[in-house]
C-alpha cells in the first residue's frame, strides 16, 4: 500500500502553478481586474441595477483565462482525447481540485462560477454517453463558449423528488413536423441569461414517483414559450440563478437527448464525478481557512504574546486540522476506487463513500470558514479577508448537488441494507 501521489501527477501540479504564474497571475493583477477577487469582489462581479446578473466584465475575463487554459492544454483535462482531452481520472481532478482551491481566491479556480483552468466539463459527458451525432457535434464548442447549455431539472415545487416534477411533454404536430408540446416551469437553471440551449427534463409518461417516463429535451433557449419569470438572489451574489416557465413550447423530435423515458439517466450520469470533484474543492478551501488561521494567530500578539499560544485558539484548529486529514484520505480513496469501477458500479458499490465525502466536506469548509473569521477577529467578519465570501458560496453546497440530508440517506441505505450491493 502507497500513500504517495503518482510522480507524474506531482510534476503536473508544477506544471499547473507555473502555467498559474505565467498567464492567469498577471491577467488577474491587470487593468484593475483584482477588483473581482478583493475586497470589491461581489460589487465589482453584480449587475445589481440588472437583475443581479453577473456583470459582462466579469464573465468576459473567466472567458479569457479558459481560452488560454483551453491553448495551453488544461482546461479538457478531465474529458476523453477524442475532444482534445487527456482522460484524466478521478484521483488526479480530486487532486488538482484542492490543489487549486487551498490557495484561495483567484482567476485561477473561482468557485462561485464553477470557473476552473482545469475544467469540470458535465456536459460533454452528457453528450458523449446520450446525445445524437449532431448533439455531440456541439461538444467543442460547448467547451469553447459558443454553446452554452443549462440543466432543466428542479422545479419550484420539486427539487431532490424529481420524479414528482410537474413539467410534461406530450407528441406533437406542428407546420407538418413532429416533435413535443412541452408545459411547465424549472428553478435554479444556472446560466439561462447567456444559455443557447436548455437540457430540460420533463415527463411524458408514467405517474408521480416513477423513474420511468421522464425524458430530457434540449431546448433552444429563445424559443418560443421560454420565459425567464424571476432570477432568485442569492447569500453570495452575483445571481444566474432563474425561474424559468415554459408554455406551450415546441421543439421537434431531434430535440430529444437520450431514450425516451429514460432521461433521469443523463441527470445521473456524472454525479458521482461532480460530487466528488467539489468534496475535494471544499477540502481545499477548508485547508486555506485552516492555514491562514494559523499564520495569523502566530503573527498577531494581543497583550504583548501570540494569539497561537492560547489553547481557545488552538484546539478548534487541531480539530479542523484533524478532519481534513481523515477526509483527504477517503476522498483519495474513493475517487481511485471509482478509477478502477464502471458507473453502474459505482452506483451500486461506491455511491455512499462519494456522498460521505460531499455532505462532510462542505460542512466542513463552511466550519473552517466561520473559525477562520473567529480567529481574524474584526477583520475576519469584513470584506478585506476571503472567509466570509467562502463561507457564503460553500454554503450553498450544503443544499445543492445533492443535500445533506439526500447524501446522509443515501449512505444510510447503504449501511442499513436497504440500497446497494448489501440490499437485503
């Protein structure tokens, strides 16, 4: 047994972080543009006076940095050679994943937008494994900007029971073509104010609860009927977050993506991947609060010592330290156990390991966040330190990607035999 991480990997970190010193540094530090990281950052990234959007500016940049991972090899890491990739694993994503995150806020990797010089691409997995030859013809320029394609799965009143969802689609006829009359409104369709497309479950048969019966359409997002009704602000803005209606919307029959009826499989198919991926990016931000923490406890001296030699400083420190360790170690694990499996069988083998890393993680880089702002005092609760904008953003993975309380069932149907490989 080697605890060690593959020499390759370690010089690809290296790689990584110069490619980091080389391009994005000096992009971040030029023409004012570290206003979206200090302490401007959520007034420099929100077009409050419209909607709350992501300012243009703003996304302009993430834009140019992706485009100079994108020439430099990085950005289609993770997805498979034949769309330029390098098929990189789960242990080596988890790994980098943290990597990035530990050093804090920056160009580099900004979480806030699922923005990473080393791409989390769920789509192109969508589109691999489901779509058409057409549909996977969109997957370059998915990754290059000229597609962008939103998910259509929780709705206002549905969000973990989506196989109650509301939205139907039924056959249709429209100027002789056939296709689909869909009805129904969506929540939380992250980046429809820029979207082409909209990957948009709906059922078209079976009743409420039923897996079966539910299909996924991509949507061209101007299409007649789409509607965006409300864009939902958030703890950590800026907001790409809408509710989206959908009234009597036609698409024709090459608008479906997958099997009819089975489309809760595209909705499922890079879960684990996702869950994993962001466990290691909490991780990382975790370890950053952590560390900073120490490094100004030792520097600060009120009453003429340091802040490190009080006990009340360093014992929830220890415990923080001692959580990320043990996490680290099952987050490696389980993401090179999902390395050697297929993704049936991480679903019936691995799949509560996966939600024990992503319901902790997140708890914790919020704990470590909330601790770090504890230790800075005053300047730890304002806007010149990182910790409250972390604290903010992972907060929401509490409830996103699966909630606490969905992950805490799905590792209690595993260790109760009610689901998985032991189901009695």
């Amino acid at each position: 047994m080697d605890f060690n991480l593959p020499g390759d990997l370690v010089a690809y970190l290296d790689e990584l972080d110069g490619f980091i010193a080389r391009e994005i540094k000096p992009l971040e530090e030029q023409d004012d543009n570290i206003r979206f990281f200090d302490h401007r950052r959520e007034w420099a990234r929100t077009d409050f006076e419209n909607g709350g959007l992501p300012r243009a500016e703003w996304e302009a940049l993430l834009r140019k940095a992706k485009d100079r991972a994108d020439v430099a090899g990085h950005l289609r890491f993770a997805i498979p050679k034949r769309y330029g990739g390098k098929d990189g694993s789960n242990l080596w994503m988890a790994v980098i994943r943290e990597h990035f995150a530990c050093k804090g806020l920056g160009l580099h990797n900004d979480l806030q937008n699922e923005h990473s010089i080393v791409g989390n691409l769920p789509i192109v997995t969508m589109l691999d494994r489901y779509g058409t030859d057409e549909q996977k013809a969109m997957i370059d320029g998915s990754i290059r900007g000229k597609y962008r394609i939103t998910f259509g799965l929780t709705e206002p009143e549905h969000g973990s029971d989506a196989t109650h969802m509301q939205t139907k689609a039924a056959p249709a006829t429209r100027d002789n073509v056939k296709g689909w009359l869909i009805n129904g409104e969506k929540m939380w369709t992250t980046g429809m104010h820029v979207a082409t497309h909209c990957a948009l479950f709906a059922r078209t048969s079976g009743k409420d609860g039923d897996a079966r019966g539910i299909t996924c359409f991509l949507v061209p997002a101007k299409s007649e009927g789409v509607k965006v009704e409300q864009y939902m602000w958030t703890f950590n803005m800026p907001t790409d977050h809408p509710r989206v209606s959908f009234t009597e919307v036609f698409v024709p029959e090459d608008a479906l993506f997958g099997e009819v009826g089975k489309g809760l499989s595209l909705a499922q198919c890079f879960v684990h991947e996702n869950r994993i991926r962001q466990a290691a990016s909490s991780l990382g931000a975790a370890v950053y609060c952590i560390q900073e923490s120490v490094k100004y406890a030792r520097a600060r001296k009120p009453f003429g010592k340091a802040l490190a030699e009080n006990q009340a400083i360093q014992w929830p420190l220890v415990e923080l330290a001692t959580q990320a360790e043990m996490l680290r170690l099952l987050i490696r694990k389980t993401a090179w156990e999902m390395d050697q499996l297929t993704q049936a069988e991480v679903e019936h083998t691995l799949s509560d390991k996966v939600s024990m890393c992503n319901f902790w993680a997140n708890r914790l880089c919020c704990d470590a966040a909330d601790r770090a702002m504890q230790v800075h005092g005053g300047m730890g609760y304002s806007r010149h330190k990182p910790f409250e904008h972390i604290y903010r953003h992972h907060r929401r993975y509490r409830i996103t990607e699966g909630s606490e309380e969905i992950q805490k069932r799905k590792v209690a149907g595993f260790l109760f035999g009610y689901m998985g490989a032991g189901k009695h």
